[in-house]
C-alpha cells in the first residue's frame, strides 16, 4: 500500500523495507568495528525508537547491555514553557561507553537535553545514534555520530515514529503529503 491516511492526514511511501535494512545494517556495522573492546550500554529513547533499535541489535554483535529511556513533556507550572523529565535511567554509566538511540534527530533539543543528563552520570563516553536526521532542521552542536539516513525537513510517520501516537507499526517511511 503506497497512500494512507492516518487520522486527518495523507501519507505516501518514502522510503522502502529494503532502504531502511540497508541503512540499519551500515550502522550496526559501523557500531561492531568501532565500538569492539568497549563496555557499550545502548540506551533505546522511547517511544519513537523501538523498531529501530530491536532491528539494529539484531545485526549487532558485539557484548553489550541495552535499557530504554523515556523523555517525558509537560507543561510546566512557568510561563517558560515544556518542562522534561528523564525516566528509567536505572543502569550505572560510571566510565561506560553509552550509545543514545533514536528515532530521529529534527531540531536536536530532545537529545541536547538527554545529554546534558546523561554527562551528570559520568559515563566515559557517549555517543549518538539515529535512525533518521534532519539537517535542515538542525540547531544545535552536537555531534551525530551514527546516522541511518538524512532526510527533508517534511513530517513523516511509520517505523517507529507518529502522528498523534498512529502509524509507528507501518513498517516502511511515509512522508506527509502536502494538500
Ligand atoms: P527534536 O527534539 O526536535 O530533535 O525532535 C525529536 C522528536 O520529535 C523525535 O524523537 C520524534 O519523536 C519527534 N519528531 C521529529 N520529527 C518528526 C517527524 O517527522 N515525525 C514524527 N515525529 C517526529
Ligand atoms: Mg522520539
């Protein structure tokens, strides 16, 4: 099925079953040579990055641990805005190699949040994984250090992600389609 609509919307495929393997096998084999010898903790950020990170550790293999995270936003009692909390960080990272996962890094401001958190806890290193990026919409300055595939700035659904919590069992990427 190439079109569907999710609640109001209209979405056609983007990118094939076929393309997102590719993508995620060139991680995982980019993560087996570099991250070899090292005691690698992949923290999975829920919900957005569960099919992809079930699929990458299947062609990962080397020793490792792997936990979720979740950032959860809500308004705060301040005029400020959202406030975040970090859930489920449970594992020691003390002089750990930490790989963040996720789905997709669009502004950055999620994952520039989490790390701020995470270097609190001291881990030896901490890297950066998403399935999907978006450098038009990019703002920040860190560094992406494993990448599946760059994308438009356009709103997408499937493999993970959503549209008002639809659509993240749509194996395949589809794009919003523009009315
Ligand atoms: P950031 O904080 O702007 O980088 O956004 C990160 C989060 O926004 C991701 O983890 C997703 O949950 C969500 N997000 C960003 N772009 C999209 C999209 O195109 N479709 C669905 N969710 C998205
Ligand atoms: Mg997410």
């Amino acid at each position: 099925m190439s079109k569907i609509r999710i609640l109001d919307k209209e979405f056609a495929v983007s990118i094939s079953r076929e393309t997102i393997d590719i993508a995620v096998r060139n991680v995982a084999g980019k993560m087996n040579h570099d991250l070899l010898g090292k005691d690698v903790v992949f923290l999975g950020v829920l919900n957005g990055s569960f099919m992809f990170i079930a699929d990458l550790m299947r062609y990962v293999n080397i020793p490792c641990e792997i936990s979720f995270i979740k950032v959860a936003s809500y308004s705060g009692t301040q005029s400020s805005g959202v406030i975040r909390d970090l859930i489920g960080l449970n594992e020691n990272m003390t002089g750990r190699c930490v790989v963040v996962v996720e789905d997709i890094v669009d502004t950055g401001e999620t994952l520039e949040y989490l790390l701020t958190k995470l270097k609190d806890l001291h881990p030896a290193e901490v890297y950066v994984a998403t399935c999907l990026f978006k450098p038009a919409a990019f703002r920040k300055e860190f560094k992406v250090d494993y990448c599946g595939m760059e994308i438009p700035n356009d709103f997408i659904v499937g493999y993970g992600l959503d549209y008002n919590g639809y659509g993240r069992n749509l194996p395949e990427i589809y794009t919003l389609v523009k009315s």
